[in-house]
C-alpha cells in the first residue's frame, strides 16, 4: 500500500492539470511554447501517476478497473465482480 502522502500528491497534481488544461491547450495550437514552459511543472498530464484506487499501489494498475492486479483478484476470487470469475479449462 502506498504511502498516504503518495496519494495525497497524486490527487494534487490532478487538480492542477485540470485547472490548466484548456490553457495548455490554447498554447499548444497557438505554438507559444515559451509560456507553456512557464506554466507550473505538475500542471503536465505526464506527470499524473495512475494508481489503484483502494491501495494507492501503482505498479499492476490494470486502466479497465481502475485499480491493481492484487485488488482485482482478491474481488474476482469473493464474487464481486460481475462476470469474472477464474479460468479452468
């Protein structure tokens, strides 16, 4: 599990690139990279981190779910995900 500090910068940095989207957006058709490089660094899409939304675990962050391969398979495994269950063949 992630530290909470680690999510808490994560949702942070989500904020921000939503509150500098449609900025980034106008100065990137517009091709003035001079301001866009003014702008602060973690208002950059790039620098969101995808992680599971009940760990905070980033490695194994499956985007379909929304959280980790751990956390899918625990929830799988209970039935508690509608039409997944495991393979045996």
């Amino acid at each position: 599990m992630a530290s909470e500090s680690t999510v808490i910068r994560n949702e942070k940095i989500k904020k921000q690139v939503a509150k500098y989207a449609e900025l980034r957006r106008k100065l990137k058709a517009e091709g003035d990279y001079a301001a866009l490089s003014r702008l602060p660094r973690n208002s950059s899409p790039t620098r969101v981190r995808n992680m599971c939304a009940l760990t905070g675990r980033s490695r194994g962050y499956l985007r379909k779910f929304k959280i980790s391969r751990i956390k899918l398979r625990e929830l799988a495994l209970e039935g508690k995900i509608p039409g997944m269950r495991k393979a045996s063949w």
